[in-house]
C-alpha cells in the first residue's frame, strides 16, 4: 500500500553534462596539464618535495623558520645560591629562505609558476637541508647560511657545551663565551633520489628550530 505524504518532490532532472573548458589567459591555471575535463589548477607541492630532474634531483620551496629563548641566572656572592631567574621577551619567528646546492647558490623563488615549481639539485643521492649559526651579536643573523644540496658530506658541527660553573657567560652578549660555543653548522636529512628507484621523502614541511640560551651572572 502507498505512503501518502505532503511532501512534493520535485520533479527529476537528468545532470547537466560539462563540457570542455573554454578558458584562456592567465586564470591561475596550468594551461600544460592536458588532462580530460580541461586545465587544472596551479599547485604548490608540500616544503621540500623532491623529485626528479635533469640529472639530478629536484626541491621544492621551503623554507627554515628559527627562533630563541634566552634565560638570565644570578648567582649570590658566594657562588652557591641562585638568587633570582628570569627571562627575555619570547621572540618570533624569523624565516630563512634556503639558497640552492651552496651557502652561495642562487636562493629558492616562492613564486609559483610552471617553471619553478622545483629546484634542480645537482646530482643524486641523499638531500639535506643545511644552516650555520652564529651568535656572536655583531652578526647581522645568527643564521648567516641556509641552503640544500646532495650529499651529507658536511657533518654537524654543534654547538659546544657550557659547563657547570659559577662564572659569568652569555652566549648572546659573548661572555666568556668560545668560539666552539657561538659558531655551529646544523642540517636535516630531505630525503633521497636516486635514478630509476623510488623517492624516500623524510621531511615534509618547513623546518623549525627553536633554541633556549642562558645567562649566568655573578654578584660581585
């Protein structure tokens, strides 16, 4: 038996077929991609991509974001008590935009178009994204260099430890700070290309690093 209702539904309609795009100029659109149903939309592959490219691999933009915090301890006169703790006003972060293959290569374009969508690396192998750090404060930049390249032949040179003591130190304002304590090289591995084997992705976003200094001052 038939449910009665008063509800009308309207009344059918076959789906309007799509036709093929008409589109032209400069729409925001890849006017290369020939794939059925017209072109598509520009995109911006995830930070750090990699890829194949002309004998050797390929990079997508991204980009090093860092930061720091700086804690102040003061020590009595007798050198065994903290008398007080404090610290700095919590800074933002600064963007570094990597320069290709060297510390003096040409630096990555954020533009998106179809030429510059990745980065040709040269060679193939493992991908590192690579900075120094300086934090002798009359440097323009604690990251003075930022750049990706293949091959992780440069290792990490950190940055030295500050012992337990009860003298004054400060990286930032240098003192009695070493050299080994103010300069370092830092890198994370990308990933790896190699030719005719699948791409092993390790990273897939901006890098971030944030780091805590101290201040140790004593009374007297």
């Amino acid at each position: 038996m038939p449910i009665e209702t008063d509800n009308h539904l309207p009344e059918w309609r076959p789906i309007p077929k799509i036709g093929e795009s008409d589109m032209e100029g400069d729409k925001g659109v890849d006017p290369d991609d020939n794939a059925p149903g017209g072109e598509q939309p520009l995109y911006r592959p995830h930070a750090f991509a990699l890829g194949f490219g002309d004998n050797g691999a390929t990079v997508a933009f991204g980009q090093l974001l860092w930061r720091y915090d700086v804690l102040t301890f003061d020590l009595g006169s007798l050198r065994d008590t903290v008398d007080g703790v404090g610290q700095e006003a919590l800074r933002g972060f600064v963007t570094e935009i990597p320069t290709i293959d060297a510390s003096d290569g040409d630096p990555m374009d954020p533009m998106i178009n179809n030429n510059n969508r990745y980065h040709q690396l040269t060679g193939y192998g493992d991908v590192y994204l690579y900075w120094t750090v300086d934090l002798d404060a009359s440097t323009e930049s604690f990251i003075p260099a930022c750049w990706v390249q293949v091959g992780g032949d440069l290792a990490e040179d950190t940055l030295d430890v500050v012992g337990i003591d009860a003298t004054d130190h400060s990286r930032v304002a240098g003192v009695n700070a070493t050299a080994g304590q103010l300069a370092g090289r830092y890198r994370v591995k990308l990933g790896t290309v190699n030719e005719d084997d699948p791409i092993t992705q390790n990273h897939s976003s901006d890098v971030f690093w944030s780091i805590v200094l101290f201040s140790r001052n004593v009374d007297g």
